[in-house]
C-alpha cells in the first residue's frame, strides 16, 4: 500500500467491481480500448483477475470515502528488445487512468508521483518510461509536471482502433522517460 495526502494506492479488492466499471465501462483513449467492460458482471470478472495482483497493478482510492477513482500500473521490463532471460528488468512503463469525474484536482500527479517513487525506491526501477498519443494533452502534462524528458515522436506507431471499414487506424505516440538519477534530483 502506498499512501499519499489524499490518497491510497492498494491492490484492487473484491468490492470494487462498480467503481472499476464507472471508469472502464467508456475508456477514454483509444489505448484503453480494449480493456472496456460491457457489464458488472464483467467487471467482478476483471476485478477477481485483479486481487492477486499485489505488486504492480494499483487502484487508486479516495482516503476521504475510499472510493476506486482510477488506476495506475506499470511491470518490469528489460530496457534492450533481444536481450535474453537474464536480462536485468529495470525499465518500467507506466498506464494511469482516472474517473473522468475526478480528472483536473491533481489526483493522478499525486498519485504518479507517489508510484514513481515506490518504482525507483522499492523496485529496482533505473528507467520509467511512457507512451502518449500526440492528441492526450493531458496525459503530456502529466508526464512534463513529473519531470519526465519529451524523447520523441513515432509516427503511425501503433493501432487501437479500426475504422468504420475496418483499417487500422494508427496513431502517433510521443515517448516521454526519466532515469532514477534525474528523479533524485
Ligand atoms: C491522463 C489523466 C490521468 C490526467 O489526469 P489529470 O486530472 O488531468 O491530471 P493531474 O492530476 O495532473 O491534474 C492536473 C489538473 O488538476 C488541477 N488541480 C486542481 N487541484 C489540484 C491540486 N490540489 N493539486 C494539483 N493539481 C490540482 C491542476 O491545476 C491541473 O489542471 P490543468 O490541467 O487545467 O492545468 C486523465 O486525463 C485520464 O485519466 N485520462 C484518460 C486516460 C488516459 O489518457 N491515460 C493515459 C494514456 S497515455
């Protein structure tokens, strides 16, 4: 469990299938297409994935009325694409995703950077790294107010979506990342 000033960042739990679909039954980015819930039961389906989840996969809970109003999780990764089973996994990138109702009182910086904390401090981070489209104005802040360096643009990295023909559409995902040497200072 992480705690903040306002907030508590803990595993998802059983009760927390309506608060999860409040926020996952309409994904507001493509990105998150497709994690959409069409129903509760669906989202007591995902929630029972989610409990033995402990370590990487946070909810992001109101301190004041311990509501869900969001999400935030990133995994160990090897930074380098061929490197084999041994490779050290200190690269992480981070998802954050709030209630669209909770969006704009600074809950997903504080959130952030409480997790980014506990990434370079308790879980051997050396690099976070994230990936936004170039039309997330606000998950750019975001990455900007935590520090983190604009590394660069992909064009038409990646496809979330279809058109309504079918094809692709693909999007152009800008590339932000902080080492732990500049998150110290
Ligand atoms: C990306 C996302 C998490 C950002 O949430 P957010 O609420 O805009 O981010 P912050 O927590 O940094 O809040 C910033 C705003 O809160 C305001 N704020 C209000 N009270 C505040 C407080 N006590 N402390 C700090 N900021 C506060 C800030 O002024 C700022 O407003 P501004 O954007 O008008 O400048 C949210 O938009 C989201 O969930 N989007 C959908 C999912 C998504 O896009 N995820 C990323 C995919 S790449």
């Amino acid at each position: 469990m992480i705690e903040t000033e306002r907030l508590i960042l803990r595993p998802f739990q059983k009760g927390d299938a309506e608060d999860l679909y409040e926020y996952l039954h309409e994904p507001m980015v493509h990105c998150f297409a497709s994690m959409r819930l069409k129903s509760l039961d669906e989202a007591r389906e995902e929630v029972a994935k989610r409990v033995k989840e402990t370590e990487y996969l946070f909810a992001i809970v109101l301190k004041e009325n311990s509501k869900v109003i969001g999400e935030i999780d990133a995994y160990p990764e090897s930074g380098e694409p061929h490197k084999d089973e041994n490779a050290v996994l200190d690269n992480f990138s981070p998802c954050w995703m709030l209630n669209k109702n909770y969006f704009g009182k600074g809950y997903a910086y504080e959130a952030a950077h409480a997790f980014f904390d506990y990434l370079f401090y308790e879980k051997g981070a050396r690099r976070i790294y994230a990936y936004t489209e170039d039309y997330n104005a606000s998950s750019q802040k975001l990455c900007e107010k935590l520090g983190m360096r604009r590394e660069g643009m992909f064009m038409e990295f990646v496809s979330f979506v279809n058109d309504s023909d079918g094809n692709p559409i693909y999007e152009n995902t800008i590339q932000y990342a902080i080492l732990k040497k500049e998150w110290n200072k």
